[in-house]
C-alpha cells in the first residue's frame, strides 16, 4: 500500500518518530527552573564547625598525703646515697692522686679502681631511686592524673644526682692510667 504514495510520503511516519524521540530525549536535559549553571557558594552547615581543641579545664590539683610520704622517704634515701658518694669520691680522688705514674695492676692502681668501683655502686643507688620516681610518675600518668609539682621536683634533683655522680666518676677514670 505504501507503493502508492510518493517517496517522500512514505518516510514521513519514519520522520515523526525520529521527532518525537528527540523531543522526549531533549526534555531530561531541562533545568529546573534554576538560572545559574554553578552550585551556590554560599557556607554550607557542616562548614560552620570549628575544628579548633577545645580549651583544656584546669585541673584541680588535691594534695595526697601518701604520695608525700613516699616522696619524703625517697628524698631521705637520695640525700643518704649522696652522702656517702661524697664521701666515697673524697676516698676515691685520693687514691687515683696516688695512683698517677704507676702502672696498671700496682696497688695504688688497684686501690683505685675498689674506690670507682664503690663509687659506681652508689651511683646505682642513686639511679634505682631515681626509677622509683619515675615509677611514681608513671603510675599517675596511667591513672590520667595531674603532676604533683613535689614528685616532678624530686625527680629533677635525683636526675641532677645522679649525673653529677656519673661525670665525676668518669673524670676520675679518665685520670687514671689504662693498659
């Protein structure tokens, strides 16, 4: 039946549906009703938090009187481990005055190194008190605790100790002769 109609005619159906097919293809593409091409800057919500700390409560520091206690027998034992580092030092510095000169294995030499000896052995003292402290130190920090200005300062006086004992010891041994 399509043979009578001319040419033309005969791909106007083909024609309408390729038409309409655009035409409802082309109509997602339309905007709603929006006249900017670009999303607005304005500050979204989430762009509003901070992302700053917050400012850290001060913390209340309370006295506890069996930290104290334990502070004060750990000073005693300090002051008792420096006490008789000076002593033995005075020993010690004597011996290796006598000891310069002669040779490694004299007596003079070997007195001297009893005496280092001894002095490290306080040293190690000293040393073992000041873990304690730290210990002391640790165990507050596990429990989220402040620090306790009286520890911190023992703390600070036992490292200074027992430094002060290692490089007096050192310089004694540098002054003796080695073989």
């Amino acid at each position: 039946m399509t043979q009578f109609f001319p040419a033309p005619l005969r791909s106007a159906p083909l024609l309408a549906m390729a038409s309409l097919l655009a035409a409802l293809s082309l109509g997602g593409c339309a905007r709603d009703r929006d006249t900017t091409p670009y999303p607005s800057l304005a500050v979204r919500p989430v762009e509003k938090q901070g992302f700053a700390e917050p400012a850290a409560k001060p913390v209340v520091l309370r006295p506890d009187p069996a930290l104290d206690t334990q502070i004060t027998q750990l000073g005693g034992r300090l002051d008792e481990a420096g006490a008789a580092f000076a002593t033995a030092y005075d020993r010690a510095r004597d011996n290796v005055a006598k000891a310069k000169g002669q040779p490694v294995g004299s007596d003079a030499w070997l007195a001297a190194q009893t005496e280092l000896a001894t002095l490290d052995e306080i040293r190690s003292r000293s040393s073992a008190i000041l873990t304690e402290i730290d210990d002391l130190a640790i165990k507050r920090a596990a429990a989220l605790e402040p620090d306790y200005p009286a520890l911190v300062a023992m703390r600070e006086r036992a490292t200074a100790q027992t430094t002060k004992q290692g490089e007096q010891i050192k310089a004694l041994t540098a002054q003796l002769p080695s073989g």
